[in-house]
C-alpha cells in the first residue's frame, strides 16, 4: 500500500482563522513549494524526520481522537502527493475537513469532491508574499476564507484583491507592531471601501499551545 510522508498527526484547538477555538485533529504533511522566511513549521520541510504511513495508519490514529474535524497543513498539503487520497477518505468518513493552503497549487480532487462534500469543505488560503500572493484561478473558487499574514510587505493594494472573500488579517508572530498595522489597515478597508474584515491574532501561540 502506498505510504503518505507525515510530519506528525496531533489533536489541538484551531488557533487561526473564522474557526478559532473548536477541537481540531491536524495531520501535518511533508513537503512545501514556498520557503516563507518568518514560517513557523519549517520542519514541514526542512527535514528527514518524517513518518511514511499508510491510509489505513492515518485513518486509524484520526479515529482514536474522537473528533469530526480535521485540518490538512503543512507545509503546503496540496504539494504532497499523498493529499488526494486522504482528503477524499476523509470526506467519505463524513468528517469536516479543512485545507489550509498558500494558493499556490491547485488539485482537480478540490474541483471533483466539492459539490457533494460542499457542507464538509472549509479551504482557508493564506497568499503569501514569497509568491506575490499570486492564487490558483481554479482555486479561487472553492476558497471559504483569505487569511493575510500581516507583516512589511502586507499592503492596502494587495488587502483590496481579496475583498471578494471572508478576509482575515493575522499579525506575524502575534507582533505588537503588526497587530497595529493590521488594526489600521481594518480601519483603512472599512472607511474606504465599507467592507469589514476581521483581525484574530494565533491563539494557541497565546496559550503555548501547539
């Protein structure tokens, strides 16, 4: 049977994003196409010390959790080859699946899955300036919410891209300065274009959680 690389698999409160404070089960893939300089899970990708597990492991350690949500990160998921198979087997087992994802890449099992699993998909889609927030054109239409990392680069141009979407603003590394920042460009988006947009800084960083 083919074996996932897996970073690690852990139960833990969503710390990011319009989910904040629900249980979620992670499983964290190898691998990522970007090389983000502030990134927080670096050892996603910078490192051998991953497992390889099969569907029928992964699935196992999910269930034992007793939990109906679940959270494919990474890294970037959509790069690891193995995201297809767990994302459909997910669905199937009826569980609430969320993506978080940079944008970048794109996976026709997104496209094939969504309409019958609409109620079970939530892909958060953090654009990144490593790749000029560029976004999948396909992705764009399955995206349930933007989460812009608020750092140097984030910018009023680059906010109004994505006012389309549920935007939220996240401070890098829960920065007093960049929290700030993001209360401004709140204000800024507001006043402007009468759009409101929402500021969750990373909770669990907060409370030492992982």
């Amino acid at each position: 049977m083919e074996k996932i690389k897996v970073v690690e698999i852990f139960s833990s409160i969503e710390g990011e994003g319009s989910l904040i404070g629900y249980p979620v089960i992670f499983i964290r893939l190898e691998g990522c196409n970007l090389r983000c300089v502030w990134c927080d899970t670096k050892y996603s990708y910078d490192t051998t010390d991953y497992m390889e597990l099969t569907l029928d492991e992964i699935l196992y350690i999910i269930k034992n959790q007793k939990n109906k949500k679940v959270c494919i990160t990474g890294g970037e998921p959509l790069f690891n080859e193995g995201f297809d198979i767990i994302f459909e087997t997910l669905l199937k087992e009826k569980f609430f699946v969320i993506v978080e994802t940079n944008g970048t890449i794109f996976r026709e099992s997104i496209e094939n899955l969504y309409t019958k699993y609409i109620n079970q998909i939530h892909i958060v889609c953090s654009p990144k300036p490593f790749s000029d927030y560029k976004v999948d054109s396909k992705l764009k239409n399955y995206i349930s919410e933007i989460k812009l990392i608020v750092d140097e680069f984030l910018t009023e141009d680059i906010v109004k891209k994505f006012l389309s979407f549920p935007v939220i603003l996240q401070p890098e590394g829960n920065k007093k300065n960049f929290f700030q920042k993001a209360l401004n460009l709140q204000k800024l988006i507001l006043e402007k274009y009468q759009q409101e947009i929402r500021v969750i800084p990373q909770i669990h960083k907060i409370f030492d959680l992982k």
